[in-house]
C-alpha cells in the first residue's frame, strides 16, 4: 500500500491511497486542531465544534438535510475529536464519493452554527459526558492523563466540562475555527477503489476555495517528575479500574518502537506477562492490557486493569512485580518472546488496515503530526529492526521510580497504601 500527495495552492494537504478492488471510498478531512489548543474559557469546544458540523450549512439547512443525503447513498458518517486532532469522514461506495467530498466541504466552510442548534446539542453533550462518567473502563484513560499532565489542555477531558459546555456560544465557534481550521493546517485523505489523479482534482473542485491564515500554536508541555504520583477518583463501582505507567516518548522518537514492545510483551495480548500473572494464574482481573502511547511532544506506557475490588493491592504488587524485572534489567527476554511480540504487533496493524477508514486514519495523523509518512510496510520492518537489548535498554531507562504513575477509579480510601506499593 503506498500514498501520493498533493498540496494545493492553498496550502491544504491532499493524500490518495489507490486499494485495488474494494468497492468502497473514505473521505476524510483532518484538522491540526483538539483539546490541547483550548483555554479554560472553551474547555470541551473542539469536541462540540465536530457535534455542530453536521448540524446544517447554507447549503444543507439542518441535519436531517445531511443525514439523508449520506443515508440515501448507502454511506456512512461521523467525526472525532483527540487532543492533537480532529476528523470528519464519510465512507460510501466509490462512484458516490465525490458527494463525500462536497459535503464535508460544505461542513467546514458552510456551517451556520445555528445558536438554537447549539442550544439543543448542549444537552447532548452533557449526556455524552454522562455517558463516559458512567464507564469507569473508558474513564479511566481520562483520569490517568489528568494526573499525568494536570491542570492544562493535555490534562483536560477532550469533552469539556459541563460549566463551560452551558457557556459556549456561536460567537466562540467562530474565533475558534478562525484560530485553526485554516486550509494549510487540514489534510483530505481519499482511500479506497479509486484513481488518484481524479481524486486529487475533485478535492481541489471541492476545497480550492478554502481560506488559509496563521494559526494558533498549543503550550507546548513541560514534565516535572521527581517522585511516584497517585490519584484517587471515589466512586461506587463493582469493579475498580487502575492505570499504572510511566512517561515516555514522543511521536518523533525511535525509541517508540522498542517502547510497543514492551508493552505488547506486558500486557498486549491473552498470552502476555501481566495478563497471565494477573488474571489466569491469581484471577485478580477481568481485563488487563498494556499499551504505548504518544503525542507531539510526550509520551507514557501504561497498564490498565479492572480488579475485584478486595484485591486491589495484590493486583497492583503483581504488576509492579513485572516492572520491577524490567526496571531492573531482570527481564529474561527469550527470541520466543520477542518474535512472539513482534508478530503481535505486525498482525494487528495488518488488520486495522484492512478497511479504507483506517487506512485513512493511519496516513492523516501521520501527515499532520508526524515528520514523515511512514507507509505501512515500513513500519512493520521498524519492528522487524528491534533487538531483545533495546527493549531492555527503554526498559531500564523509562521505568523509574520517580516517574510512576498510578490512577485508580472506584471505592478505595488508602490512598496511603498505593503509594507505599510504588517502589521499584
């Protein structure tokens, strides 16, 4: 799989992705824009700007508008919002995709956000943040970010707040796409049964016009770490949920490769360290799972469990038991293991890629945040490259003592005896 790209005059980024014999085209536009550029005073509006885009357009007068036209085509539609991006996509079959094109188009450059729209989509919202306080496994991901980056953008859930969620108005939408939804900090990517030179020329039909600016730059984050950090979020749960990591590397760091491994060794799969120390040989946990995370400027690997909620403390020493042996280049890492954990990972981005919305997804982060696209064969001989000593090197170098971190969600009052567990 292999991609073409164009940069219209305008300065906005178009990316084809040609995928012989399917029937079916992903649009997707990508914006350098999410939770990390916001203030306190919009706090959640990049979240709530990708719920008003398809609210209506001069053009499309409401959202029934829109979602009939998409209905009616067999397509379907949604968007995202993280804290580095946010995404808009249609997916259809491929002799409807230029209908793709036009309506995103139209979203972005036509959106009336229309004050009693906003008004309804409020509630919505409100429900959403409801929805996700409700689910402690979804949560929890929210709460170890807040005690890792505090109290700023990075720190802040990308769905708002419901104090600032009941203020934000039209005139704020507006000053905030001028900000940041200028034509050179977008990327369309079209993937699926097309022709790249005809998609390239239907995204300029449909973009062309497009505005560009200067845009708005996110605070840039600054780590301070000098010891473990625990924080307790009460709740009357059945089960509690746990977040134990460390920080890490950026997007721009080699090092990120080795870093996947070791956390599909933990805890990536039914086979892993920590999911056989926990759950199959003490039944401590219904689920636990390990994974590397990135951003532009940050990174953290984390391991994350539901645990019966009298046996928190042994669950916790189990899996700071196997950080131990990796902090302490005690690992015993076999060829076995390490092939095992490369084909882990290579399989899994094999199957993601699978479908043109993924593939789509994969090639816009990258041409957004990333210094270079890597296409997907590339990557998959970056993990090929790993030896068992560099997973051992990142391992002794980023699990430390002093940059633990351990969230926990549910209804546990020893906040003492958690901290007294992070010792490695």
């Amino acid at each position: 799989m292999n991609y073409k790209k164009k940069v219209l005059a305008n300065g906005l980024r178009v990316l084809t992705i040609p995928m012989p014999g399917l029937e079916s085209v992903t649009v997707l536009v990508m914006a350098g824009a999410g939770s990390r550029y916001e203030t306190r005073n919009n706090s959640g509006i990049s979240h709530f700007l990708e719920h008003m885009a398809f609210k209506g357009t001069e053009k499309r007068p409401n959202a029934m508008a829109i979602s009939s036209l998409i209905d009616g085509m067999g397509g379907e539609f949604n968007a995202f919002t993280g804290k580095e991006t946010t995404g808009y996509y249609i997916k259809s079959s491929k002799e409807r995709y230029e209908t793709s094109l036009d309506v995103l188009s139209d979203m972005l450059m036509n959106s009336k956000l229309d004050p009693k729209e906003i008004d309804k989509e409020r509630g919505v919202i409100i429900e959403e943040i409801n929805l996700y306080e409700d689910m402690p496994v979804r949560k929890i991901g929210d709460i170890y970010e807040q005690l890792l980056y505090g109290d700023t953008p990075m720190g802040w859930d990308i769905a708002g707040n419901k104090e600032i969620i009941n203020k934000i108005s039209r005139e704020d939408f507006v000053s905030y796409m001028a900000e940041l939804y200028s034509a050179d900090n977008l990327t369309v990517v079209v993937a699926g049964g097309i022709d790249s030179e005809d998609a390239e020329s239907l995204v300029e039909k449909h973009f062309g016009e497009m505005k560009a600016f200067p845009i708005k730059k996110y605070e840039a984050l600054v780590e301070k770490q000098d010891k473990p950090q625990v924080l307790v979020k009460h709740k009357q749960t059945e089960q509690i949920h746990i977040a134990l990591g460390v920080r890490t590397v950026s997007l721009a760091s080699p090092k990120r490769y080795p870093l996947s491994l070791l956390a599909a060794i933990l805890g990536g799969g039914m086979s892993s360290r920590l999911f056989h120390e926990v759950r199959e040989k003490r039944g401590l946990a219904y689920y636990v799972r390990t994974h590397s995370d990135e951003y532009a400027d940050a990174g953290t690997l984390v391991s994350m469990a539901g645990i019966d909620p009298k046996r928190v403390v042994e669950a916790v020493e189990v899996m700071m038991a196997e950080y131990r042996k990796v902090a302490r280049g005690e690992m015993g890492l076999t060829e076995e293991e390490l092939t095992k954990a490369k084909e882990f990972l290579k399989g899994h981005l094999v199957l993601d890629l699978e479908d043109s919305r993924s593939v789509s997804v994969y090639y816009a982060h990258q041409e957004l945040l990333e210094e270079k696209i890597e296409n997907p064969a590339d990557v998959l001989a970056q993990i090929d490259k790993v030896t068992k000593e560099e997973i051992e090197a990142v391992g002794k170098e980023f699990l430390k003592e002093s940059t633990l971190n351990l969230a926990l969600i549910g209804n546990f009052e020893d906040r003492q005896k958690l901290e007294d567990l992070l010792k490695l």
